[in-house]
C-alpha cells in the first residue's frame, strides 16, 4: 500500500492525533513546514475515511472483471 508510504504520526497544536505526509519547507515561510494530512486519528476522521473506501469498491470490482475479455474493434465475434 504506497498510500501511507513517507508518512508519520503527529500531534497536531489542538491535541489530536493525524497520520501526515510532509512535503518539505513552505517558500519564503523562515522554517515553516507543509504536510497533507492522510488520516485523522479521531471518530470523524475515521468514519470519513471508512466511507471513502466504502464508495471505492464498486469501482475496484468493476476494474476486476477477470475472466472477461473484450472483443477488439474490427474482428467479428465468432
């Protein structure tokens, strides 16, 4: 799994725990650093993240038709 590749746990200022990837020095910031945050540690940031996947599997199913093989353009079904 890349996604959480580079990343690490943090605290952030208001006490809450977040999975963040850093991306380096903000430009012109004197040592202020970026980072996105992948996963807040909280119940709401859980449950977000349980629903985003949830709305991914039809999609990855969909994309896994195994077995399937499409006819290519211009060659007759025999």
């Amino acid at each position: 799994m890349n996604y959480f590749k580079g990343s690490k746990l943090a605290q952030m200022s208001d006490g809450s725990y977040r999975i963040i990837r850093p991306l380096g020095l903000v430009k012109g910031g004197k040592g202020l650093k970026c980072h996105q945050t992948l996963l807040s540690l909280s119940p709401r940031g859980l449950a977000s993240k349980l629903a985003e996947v949830v709305r991914q599997v039809p999609k990855l199913l969909q994309n896994r038709s195994v077995g399937e093989i499409a006819p290519s353009p211009g060659r007759p079904i025999a």
